[in-house]
C-alpha cells in the first residue's frame, strides 16, 4: 500500500514541497530548497530552527526538547523545532512559517584576497593538428595517426577514443586536441579552438566558493558561491562526521549533496560566462581535511579519533566524470594535499598565495573560520595547529548570534560613561542579531566600559536599563525591541560572553603555543596575516584588547582575504605552485594543541581579558 503524501508549504516564500510520513519539517524543507538555520545537524539541540505551524493536526506532540527550548508564549503561537517536528498523514496539507530570524540566507562571503604573481604554467594546454588523411598505402588507425603527429607518447581517455573517428573526418583532419599535464589527451575538437577554462574550488564548512577562470591568461572571468548545503546536516565538521559513523550511508548522502553544491556553482559561473562547461578541463579543490574527505567520499572517521589520521596526504588527480563532476568527461580534478588531520588543503592554500613558504621574516598567518588553522614560519621552517572557534563566531551556542547576513549587527560602540551603545548593520538593515565580528566588538566595548570584569563577568552595580537580570541570569541590551525586525530585544547574555571568551582563547592558544615552540617572541613576527570572510571583518584593535591575537602594531597586522580559494587558483595555473604545495605540506610540522603539555594552561590564561598576564597586552593595559 502506498504510503500517504502530505504536502508542505513553506511561508512567506510559497515553495511547497511533497513528503510522505514520518519526515521532518527541516528535511522536508532542505527537499524544497528552503533553508533553515540548523547549527546542531538536526539533533533538537540549538534551538535555532524555529518555525511556526498554525495548525496542530498533522504534527507529532511537542517533545521534550522543544518544551525546554521554547518559552510558554512561542508554544503558545504555534512555534515548533523544525528538526523535531514531524508529519504524521493525519492532514493532507501543513503550512509553515519561517521567521526571519530562522532563515538561512545568502550571507556575506568575501571572494577576493591577497593573491601572488605566479609564472602561468597550466596543465592544460591545447594544440592545432593537421592529421594525415588515410590512403591505401597508409592504413594506421586514427588514433596511432593523431600520435604520430604530436610524437609524444600519450594515453587516450575512452572518450576521447569514441569520438575520434567522427571528429577527425568532420573536421577534415584538422583538429584542436586538449592535453593534460603531458599525460593524456583528454579532448579533441573539428577545426581551430583556443578556449581553455579551468574552476577553482574553495570547500569551507559553511560556504563554497568557486572561480572560473581562463587557462590562456590565468585570469578570473566569473566568481559564484553558495552555502555548503552540507549545513542542514550540522554547521560544525564533529556532528557531520559522527552522523557518518552512526549510519554509514550517511556519507555518501554528505558527499551527494557537496557534489551537487558543486555543479551548482558551476553552472552558475557558465550561464555568468556563457561557457560550455564542456570547454572547462580542470577543477583544482581546497578545503579542511573532513571536508577534503566528503569530496572523495572517503570515510572521515578517523579524524575525529585519536591521533586524528586522515585517510590521504598526498595530492591527488582524479577525471571528474568519477564523481559525477560536470566539467568536460574527461577533466582532471586536482585535490591540493592535506597537512594533517585538523589542518588541510585550505591551509596550504593559505600558505602558497601569501608565500610566507618563501619569506625571510618570521610571520604569523591565522584564518579564522568554522575550524581556525595557524600556521607560524618563513622559508627554513613552518609549524601549524588547528582549534575550535567557528561555531561561536558563526552564532552558534549564541542567544542572538547568527551569520553575517543582511540585518546582522557587525560592529558595535559604547560610551564608557552613559553605556549608550551605537551599531551598525549589514546593508544598513534593522537588526536581526549579532555576527561574530560584533561580538569581538562587545567583548572589547564591555571591558572598556567596565561592565564586565577581566573574568568576563557582568559587575553588580551598573547604573543603566541596558543591564538586567531575567531570571538571576544577566544581559546587557544592544538593541531594543522598537529598533529590531525581531520585536524583541537583542541582548548579549553571560552565556554568550563565555563562549566567545572560549573562542578567542582557542585562537589565541594556538598562537602562543606555536610561537613557544619555535622560541618566537611578539617582537620576532614581522607581520600576522589574518584570513578568512570572518577575520577580514574584524577590528584589529578590539581583537588585540580582548586577547584574539598576540599585542603587536597594528600597522603589522594585514588582512588577506580568501587566500585558501586563491591559492586553490594558484595551483589552476601553474605546475611549478602544484610542486610548492605538496613541499608545503611534507615540511610544515603538526602540533596536536590540545595534546600538547602547556595547553591547558594556557588556554586558561587566554580566557581573561585579554589574558592572565596582562603585561603582554599594552593595547588592552591602557584600560585598566
């Protein structure tokens, strides 16, 4: 018996969508294209997914979770848990409404960054032939002909090999032939082209990033990105692989999903171009580890595992048809190497488009996102690490914390004196809540005020509305309710102020354990290279005072854009960057921070604000 089909509308954007029962609302939605915030993968664990179900037939009870996540008057107005919230058959239509604060839009992801002059030397390159015609006293096959002519040996791939009779004679023998890295032919056209396109992939935790860009001159033509639409499956890299462990098909579902993500983007930077993707023979692809290992399908099990081993170091070449790419059939796919388990092929890529490989001086490169990763060095050495802070900077465990979208508060002022606070928005938009780079700002704004403590803790006798405590539990106002699209204050509890004390703590220990290693004092780094959409919207200053990053002049610290994503473009056109990174990835020793022994003394001490040793921070000192 076919089983019953409920149809779902989702307001206010009217997609409507068709599941049968038992499914929930979030994966209904993730089926119609609709996207709803989901930072903890669908377990009922955030709360973030809230939606509003007018009607309650057709839904299963409210459950636990949701009755401690949700307070009596949401219940009261019908709102639900999307991931806990599941069609049962009893009505054959369920409307839901999104609220804005639950909706997962196109946020700002910075494309552009630091990019080095590098000799073009693609794999890639094309050739004009004119083949001899065949005669009777000339029987070679065609593809011996064609062979001879280049007089290199090659191989063929099998599609090239079953067009080739066709092509050679409608071109009249003469013909543009595609060569890979010396190795293969892996296109043949009738008659002159010189198109030649390749796509540059940047694969974040949360966002992809694609560039198309054209092998004749190495320029970038088009740029396009999207979510990772991995993110319904959880927005930290540990919930996407346990839910891999916990049921094995599960990856192959993340690896799907990442795949048409991908040929997403690129037919987005084709129809921008108006490229035959045909025309595009190679794709070359950074990202962390786990994500590196979602690409391929490759079980990431072990990297959540002690010692953290992943399954490949090495870069690897694979045709795109074998993933269901859609470039050209048979177009090399070149995946960057990784450096260790926490610190992948994006790291690499930071280090080969900023050449802090090849620099005299000392610096210091951070790219703070979802996962963080350190690398410290110059040309005779480098060391990395990896620490845990995007969840927070990216809203999660954050009562009003969110991405940076439109309506997302991202810089925020207070008066020491009067605890006024001014904000500024992104677009200019009423606020919907606060992305990461606001809350560095609050940190350091609240310090300043001496509203909080150097512990983080909200002191007793403030003289101002902004401060309350609901429930014994305090917060401070940065927007009131008249001034949000929310109608309702958005606040910075203690809760929050303490995650995000544990994030910049994390990036911090990694600076400072690194530069122990190596015997590096402040004085010794020339510059820190800070990366990443996050980090490229951060206040230097602010992010000194509440001990982010060690105390140096602020004249040496540079922001550098998406350096994994270029350095990804780096390696797109030129073999000799291609060497560089897998030296990079041979030679830059690993630290496993949190198995090193001053980890968790130092990870306490980078707690405070700015830290427990103050007198390494003269930025922060002057508030004292």
């Amino acid at each position: 018996m076919k089983k019953k089909e409920i149809r779902i509308v989702f307001e206010p954007s009217g997609k409507q969508v068709v599941v049968g029962p038992g499914k929930s609302i979030l994966e209904a939605a993730s089926k119609a294209g609709v996207n709803i915030r989901s930072e903890c993968g669908g377990r009922g664990l955030c709360g973030k997914c809230k939606v509003i179900i007018p009607s309650k037939t057709g839904l299963n009870p409210l459950t636990k979770n949701e009755k401690s996540r949700l307070t009596a008057k949401e219940i009261e107005k019908g709102f639900r848990l999307a991931c806990l919230s599941l069609v049962t058959g009893e009505a054959e239509n369920v409307t839901v409404i999104i609220p804005e604060e639950s909706r997962l839009e196109k946020r700002r992801i910075l494309i552009e960054g630091f990019e080095r002059d590098v000799s073009l030397e693609p794999a890639i390159y094309k050739v004009f032939l004119e083949v001899p015609k065949p005669s009777l006293g000339d029987v070679r096959a065609d593809a011996e002909r064609l062979l001879n002519v280049l007089g290199e040996k090659l191989e063929i791939s099998l599609e090239v090999l079953r067009k080739l009779p066709t092509v050679l004679r409608d071109g009249n023998w003469r013909v543009s032939v595609t060569i890979w890295n010396n190795q293969r032919i892996i296109d043949i056209e009738a008659g002159r082209s010189d198109e030649s396109y390749g796509v540059a992939v940047d694969l974040g935790t949360s966002k992809i990033i694609g560039y198309l860009v054209d092998l004749s001159n190495g320029g970038i033509i088009r740029t396009a990105t999207i979510e990772n639409p991995q993110l319904v499956y959880g927005e930290d890299l540990v919930t996407r692989i346990s839910l891999t462990i916990e049921e094995k098909e599960k990856l192959q579902e993340l690896h799907n999903v990442l795949i048409e993500g991908i040929n997403t983007i690129i037919e987005e930077l084709c129809k921008k171009a108006s490229i035959n993707p045909n025309r595009i023979y190679e794709m070359t692809v950074v990202g962390n580890t786990a994500m590196h290992h979602f690409f391929m399908a490759i079980p990431p099990k072990n990297l959540a595992l002690y010692p953290y081993v992943p399954a490949v170091k090495y870069p690897i070449n694979i045709q795109a048809k074998k993933l269901n790419v859609k470039l050209n059939p048979s177009a090399n796919i070149h995946v960057l190497p990784v450096i260790a388990g926490f610190v992948g092929a994006d790291a690499v890529g930071d280090v080969l488009a900023t050449g802090i490989y090849e620099s005299e001086k000392t610096q210091l490169l951070i790219d703070i996102g979802t996962n963080t990763e350190i690398i410290l060095g110059n040309k005779k050495w480098l060391i990395a690490c990896s620490c845990a802070s995007g969840p927070a900077f990216e809203g999660m465990h954050i009562k009003h914390g969110m991405k940076a979208v439109s309506g997302a508060i991202e810089r925020v002022w207070i008066n020491p004196k009067t605890y006024e606070v001014k904000y500024k928005t992104i677009d200019n938009k009423k606020p919907i809540g606060i992305c990461g780079s606001a809350m560095i700002d609050i940190l350091a704004e609240l310090w300043k005020a001496k509203i909080i403590d150097f512990r983080g803790k909200f002191k007793n006798r403030i003289n101002t509305p902004r401060y309350r405590e609901i429930n014994n539990k305090p917060e401070f106002v940065i927007a009131w309710r008249h001034e949000t699209a929310l109608n309702e204050d958005i606040v910075v509890t203690q809760d929050d102020i303490h995650e995000i004390q544990l994030a910049k703590a994390a990036i911090h220990t990694g600076c400072a354990i690194l530069m122990k290693r190596k015997n590096i004092k402040k004085k010794q780094i020339d510059k820190i290279l800070i990366a990443g959409t996050f980090g490229n919207y951060l206040d230097p200053v602010n992010s000194k005072i509440v001990g982010l990053i060690p105390d140096i002049p602020t004249g040496k610290i540079k922001f550098v854009g998406n350096t994994a994503g270029l350095g990804a473009k780096v390696v797109l056109i030129s073999k000799e960057m291609r060497r560089k990174a897998e030296e990079i990835s041979k030679k830059t020793e690993y630290l496993e921070l949190a198995a090193d022994p001053d980890f968790k003394v130092e990870f306490a001490h980078s707690i405070y604000i700015p830290h427990k040793n103050i007198d390494n921070f003269p930025t922060a000192k002057k508030y004292v």
